[in-house]
C-alpha cells in the first residue's frame, strides 16, 4: 500500500508546476510574488517550486530588478526558458 501512496505523492506538485510555469512563460518576466498573487499559492510554495525549476532548467532568475516598494527586498525577475 506504501508504494502505491508514495508513487502518487510525486505527482501532488505537477499541476502547481504547470501553474507556474505557463504563468511565467505568458507573462514574459514576473516576480515570485506576482506568481503568489496570481495562482493564490503561498509564497513559501512558490519559492519551493521556483527553485526546483530552476535547477531543472525550465526557469531563470533574470537578475533584474522589478518595482521598488516602500519596505522590503527588491522583487527579483524569473523568465521562462524558451529552449527547455
């Protein structure tokens, strides 16, 4: 039964990937908080799934800086990845 539950656990972040992925690749450049904003998936999920796309090659952290806002970091900018 544990194999069974295990093989489909893999799969529970598919479609959230998918989410960000086609949000990302529509939206030309976005920030992480924008896809938050966007797909109403917590943020801490968002930078979990940004980064294992990342380090899949789907995604890339353009290094531009987005709108600066009163208080806080500078929102980073990601890009989809045409070839991946």
């Amino acid at each position: 039964m544990w194999q069974v539950v295990r093989k489909r656990s893999k799969h529970i972040h598919e479609p959230n990937e998918v989410r960000v992925l086609r949000l990302v690749r529509d939206r030309g450049t976005i920030s992480r908080i924008e896809i938050a904003k966007n797909t109403g998936l917590h943020k801490t999920t968002v930078t979990d799934l940004v980064s294992k796309l990342i380090e899949a090659g789907f995604l890339e952290d353009t290094g531009e800086v987005g709108i600066r806002r009163k208080v806080g970091r500078r929102r980073r900018l990601l890009r989809f990845l045409p070839g991946a």
